[in-house]
C-alpha cells in the first residue's frame, strides 16, 4: 500500500514541475497503476487477517 502513496506523490509531482504537453497520460498511468497496487496490497493485508482468526 506504501507504492500506491509513492506513486500517487510521483505524479502530483511530475504534473506540477514536468513540462509535459499531454498531462492525462500521466494521470490515466498513475491512476491505473495507482488503483492496481492499492487493491493488491488491500487483498493482502484481508488475507493475513483471515489467516490470523
């Protein structure tokens, strides 16, 4: 879940100081790669609770 914060803090970063024309492709990569590594870390944070009761 701490990848999710980094890249959610690397493209905030990147869309204020980069001097990119098409801004979205920075948006629609980290929101995906952003939603992946968030839901991954969730499943496995509810799968060592299961385990743990």
């Amino acid at each position: 879940m701490d990848i999710a914060k980094y890249i959610t803090t690397a493209v905030i970063l990147t869309s204020i100081f980069g001097e990119i024309e098409q801004k979205w492709i920075i948006y629609a990569g980290g929101i995906v790669s952003i939603s992946l590594t968030l839901g991954i870390g969730l499943w496995l944070v509810r799968d060592k609770e299961k385990k743990g009761r």
